[in-house]
C-alpha cells in the first residue's frame, strides 16, 4: 500500500513565513524610522528609545548584529535577512512585497553634501584627526566611535572597508564618502 503524496502548505503568496509577523516587524521597524527614509541610523534608534529604557544598550548591540553591511544604517531588508535567515531569495521577494509597494529593493541614495554639511564634516575630521597630521588613524577612530558604544572590532571593519587606497589612514575625501554612505 502506497502512502498518498501530500503537498506541504505555504503561507501567503508562496513564503513559510507569516505574512502577519512581517507585518509586525515593518511597523517596529517604522516605529524607529523617525525621518521615513526606509532606513534606520543608530542616532534615530536611540532618539526612539527612551533616555531610561533598559533595552538601550540592548537595542545598540541588536543592531550592530542586524547591520550586514556595517555602514551604521538599517534597511527592512537587512532586517528581515537576520530574522529569517533561512528564507531564499523567492521569500524574501514576497515578504518585501508584503510591505512596499515596489517588491524591489530601492538603490542605496548617497546624499551629496552642501556647502555648509562639508563645512560640519570638515570641523568633525578636525576632531576625530586628534593628532593633527592630517588623515585619521585607526587608534583615532576606535577612540572617536567609543563615545557612540562601537567596539573596536567594529571600527576596524569600517575603517578597513573606507580606506579606498589602503594606505592605513583615512583621508578627507575618504570621510566625506564614509558620511554619505553612513548618514553620520
């Protein structure tokens, strides 16, 4: 006697995953969002945080985990790529279709700075570039990001992937390009 194939059921629209536990997480993830640009930096994260909530320090290390890319901002799609992450491409597709619009990913938007903004970065340089030689070191930025709880495994990741020419310093024109992919 045979056994009878039953066919496995999926959730919504294709996806194991329920359509309503995305749901949720696209509103907690909106909840943190506070300028609706679709991505979350971790100087929002805390404003949404209260100055007493225990969860702060939590919540800072949550996201230095859900931040794949270590550019010190969140995408939903980082997000559900750490919440789901034995979901395929297909999946994710339809779980992002659940809350956008478009089911594509938008292209990561760099802002060009305005005159005044390269001003504030420049005067920001000035105060990482500690020792006053004119590029910043690594030492430099691990004490700079200490203040923000960044430890300095972090730190030497980011300064790994911002110093283009790999020369072991981080130049002006290296900031610039770090504060347009990090909204610092």
């Amino acid at each position: 006697m045979t056994a009878a194939v039953v066919p496995k059921k999926r959730l919504g629209e294709g996806a194991k995953y329920s359509r309503s536990e995305v749901l949720k997480l696209k509103e907690l993830f909106d909840s943190h969002d506070l300028d609706n640009n679709g991505r979350v930096t971790i100087q929002e994260l805390m404003k949404a945080l209260s100055e007493d909530s225990p969860l702060r320090q939590q919540a800072l290390s949550a996201f230095r985990s859900v931040d794949m890319n270590k550019n010190l901002v969140l995408t939903f799609n980082e997000y559900l790529r750490r919440i789901y992450p034995l979901a395929n491409d297909r999946e994710f597709k339809v779980m992002l279709s659940w809350v956008k619009p478009s089911p594509e990913e938008p292209q990561e938007l760099l802002f060009e700075p305005t005159t005044q903004q390269l001003k504030e970065i420049a005067k920001m340089f000035d105060r990482f570039d500690s020792n006053r030689n004119g590029v910043i070191e690594i030492q430099e930025l691990v004490a700079a990001s200490a203040v923000f709880g960044y430890e300095e495994c972090e730190v030497e990741e980011l300064f790994k992937n911002t110093d283009k020419n790999m020369n072991g310093t981080i130049n002006f024109q290296e900031f610039i390009q770090l504060m347009k992919v990090s909204y610092i």
